[in-house]
C-alpha cells in the first residue's frame, strides 16, 4: 500500500505554460534545509478539464497523480489530496513562481519549462491493438458518483468473460501509474489479447471521475468496485456469470468485500492483499521499510511501541480538545524516537502537525481498524491469492497465510495461494524490494506473474 505512516516528501509536479496555454511539462527545485529535491509536473488537458501526473526524479518516483489541477486567471492550483501535498502558484510569462505544501511543510517553488523524460518501459503496450478500446463512463447508485474508464474486448462479436481491475490505495488512475510505470494498462492488454474483456477505471476524483477521494474510505472505494461490477453484467458483450474482481494491494481487501456481498462475482484474484488487520499490517510496514533503511532494532522497537499506543487513540477519535493534546504529546514522543535520518526536513512542531494531519483522514482511521477477515470468510467463488516474497509493504507470509486461515474458517476449499520468490509489492522481478527500486527497474510486472493469473482464470471459467 502506497500509504506510509511516517511519510517522507516523495512527490512531484508538472506542467508547461505558453502564452496562457498550461500543457506542458514544468519543473523546480525544492529547497529543504541542504538539499535540493527536483520537482516536475505533466499537464494534459482534456476537454476543459486539466490532468496532472507528478514526478520526483531525484527519488525514483514518476508518473504519480493527483487529484485536482485547475488554472484560471494566470493562477496555477495542482492538489494530491490523499498525499496532503498542494501547489499554488501564479504565471509569470516564462515561470511560475508559487508555494510548494505538504503536511506543515510551506516552501517557495519556481516552475519553469522543462522537457519531460523518457522512461524505459518495455512492456507498456502500443499501438495498432488486436481489440477494441472504449472510453465509458458508468454511476455509482449510492452516491452518484460518474467514475470513467477503459473497457477493453478482445473482437467486435461474441460474448467473453470479463475481469475488474480494482486499485491500491492512493490517488490511482485506470493505469494505476506509478513510478513511470502502468501495471494495470499492461495487465489489461494481456487478459485481452488472451480473450477476457477488462475494465479498468479512474478512482473518484481522481483523473476523469468525479467525486470526493480525500475523505473517501476502503468502503467507498468498494461501493465503487461494485458500481463498476453491475455495470459490466449490464453490457451486452460480456458474460455475466464469468466475471472476475484483480484487486492490487488495498484493491485486495476491495475485492472481498464486494464478493462478500454479492455471489454472483464469478472470481477473485488478490494481488498482495492483505490478511491481516490495518493496523497490524502498517506496523509489520513500518518495521520493515525501517529495516530496509539501516534503522537499528532498539530504535525500530522503540517507533513501533509508540506507534502501538497511537493507533488505539485514532480508531477511537472524537475530536475533542484532550484527545488532541493526548495524540499531539504521543507524536512528540515518535519524533522523539525517530532517527534524524528519518524525521526529514521537518521540525518537531512540523512533524507532529504533518502525521496528525495525515493519520487523522477518514480513510486512515477507518483502515486502521479494517480486517479483512470477516469480508474473506464469507468469499464462497474461486479465489487466488499472490505475493510477492520480496513485498516489503504486504508481508507475503504473514497476510497469505491469514488469507489462507480466513477462506478455511468460511469453508471456501475453491482457493490457491502462491508466493512469488524474487518478487516485490509491484510484482516486478527486483534485487531489494525497495520502494526506491521500483521506478528503477525497466519491467512493469513479471510475465510468469501474468501468464499464471491468465491460465487460473481460464481454468476457473472453463467450467461455467
């Protein structure tokens, strides 16, 4: 899951402007006491709606996206509501010269033309395609949300079995882009050149669909996975009894919550879902990205005892005056315990008002106490559980073999549960598992990864 509890400013904006035209790519310089962070942002327009995906080239990170870009009267807006990060800033001819936020972090950002970088990404697919590609649109029922995306079918006759793509957490698009790369866009053109239609959509308020992301939670997202599943049994081309649910890490959870709730979801396959409770999978999380960076034991127990005692104190929030001195005092003591490699650029005072900001969003409070179990024991359709054994953001034998537990204790025997030594939290073949090394790596997804779920699905749909 791309939610980190102690986040680290790893984003990036763009966007290019001549004579009052904003499309481009723009970038800056971040400076954060001794360092120098580029900052670049991409600007599409489409329609009367602008788009913008954010890079952060000195981190490894591209392609991220944000949730709102509007420019009007030479004033620039781009906001990453699930990341806390805005920039405001206003056309100067050549430049924009503007404020750069995140969390209490407040820092001036000049942007400036810049050409945008090309990424090695082999397997992002390209034109002429052996399918059909449709632009839709389709409404959430509860709350009449337009949410867009990409229907893909493999030929203009027939009827075909169809799968959902269904995204991790963050501000994701229809691709789930990340780092330069679109796993879902790749995922989507293998199903179909193998006979599946697929159906991959923007998240709300993210990209082309409407609606509130920053106070939306993991139930939300699933209202909108099941919008997304009656939309399909309605089309005409796709056979309603032969329709699967790929939910990626929070997407993971998504899927069985909506197959929980409705047996007539044909299949489910968790990519790096978790097993576990919320809270139980962020600690195992922040212990291992600790690791990951050299953070001593003690030091590393001492953050996870705090962090033991924040928890409790955000699932049961009310608001009250004395809860937040109570909570401000227990992020004190976090920063306390962090090592300076850790606490970044931000004072103590920064920090304490960043992670409250951040922890306090409905949809953390509400992950915190999610616990998959009780969605998992009620998935009676075919399920595939995968990870990756180099995940170090879903622990791949703590939340499998909960997984396992949960679909046993429900009396669903129909399942397969299989690691994937070698692989990491975006199913790409990696040395560390890294975070860093994601947008290092040239491979999107791993083909024996894509040809395994290709064959499962055929396998479970041959039947029906």
């Amino acid at each position: 899951m791309k939610k980190l509890i102690i986040a680290v400013l790893c984003i990036c904006f763009a966007g290019a402007l001549f004579s009052q035209d904003i499309t481009g790519s723009w970038g800056g310089k971040l400076q954060i006491q001794n360092t120098r962070l580029g900052i670049v942002f991409h600007i599409v327009k489409n329609d009367t709606v602008y788009e913008t995906k954010m890079d952060s080239p000195d981190q490894g990170a591209f392609g991220l996206a944000t949730s709102k870009t509007v420019f009007s009267n030479d004033q620039l807006e781009i906001s990453a509501g699930g990341m806390g990060i805005s920039y405001t800033g206003t056309f100067q001819g050549d430049s924009i010269e503007g404020i750069f936020r995140q969390g209490g972090l407040q820092l001036p950002l000049v942007l400036k033309p810049t050409q945008k970088t090309d990424l090695s990404r082999p397997q992002e697919p390209k034109p002429p395609f052996p399918y059909l590609t449709e632009d839709i649109t389709f409404r959430n029922g509860v709350n009449g949300n337009r949410l867009s995306g990409t229907l893909t079918v493999p030929d203009e006759t027939g009827i075909f079995p169809a799968v959902i793509l269904i995204a991790g957490s963050g501000p994701n698009d229809r691709d789930e882009a990340i780092f330069g790369h679109k796993p879902f866009w790749v995922i989507a053109d293998h199903l179909t050149r193998n006979g599946f239609a697929v159906l991959r959509y923007d998240k709300r308020g993210i990209g082309q669909s409407n609606g509130d992301y920053a106070n939306a939670t993991t139930a939300d997202f699933a209202s909108d996975a099941e919008a997304a599943f009656h939309f399909l049994q309605a089309q005409t081309r796709i056979d309603k009894k032969r329709i699967a649910l790929i939910g990626h890490s929070e997407g993971g959870v998504i899927a069985p919550m909506v197959a929980a709730n409705d047996t007539t979801v044909g299949a489910i396959v968790l990519m790096a879902g978790m097993g576990v409770e919320g809270s139980r999978l962020l600690l195992e999380q922040n212990a291992d990205l600790l690791k990951m960076g050299q953070v001593r034991q003690d030091t590393i127990d001492r953050i996870l005892a705090v962090l033991e005692t924040v928890y409790p104190s955000l699932k049961n929030w009310k608001g009250t005056e004395e809860e937040k001195k109570e909570l401000s005092d227990k992020f004190g003591k976090l920063w306390e315990a962090m090592p300076a490699s850790s606490r970044g650029a931000n004072s103590r005072e920064q920090f304490i008002s960043r992670n409250m900001g951040s922890m306090l969003l409905p949809w953390y409070r509400a992950f915190l106490s999610l616990n998959p179990a009780g969605y998992l024991e009620k998935v009676k359709c075919p399920v595939l559980a995968v990870n990756g054994e180099k995940d170090i953001q879903v622990d791949s034998r703590q939340n499998l073999e909960m997984i396992r537990k949960s679909l046993e204790k429900g009396g669903n025997k129909n399942y397969t549960i299989k690691p994937y030594p070698g692989l990491n939290h975006l199913f790409q073949e990696c040395e560390t598992g890294s975070v860093g090394e994601y947008g290092k790596i040239e491979q999107t997804i791993s083909p024996r990864f894509l040809s395994d779920i290709t064959d499962w699905l055929q396998h479970v749909f041959a039947g029906k």
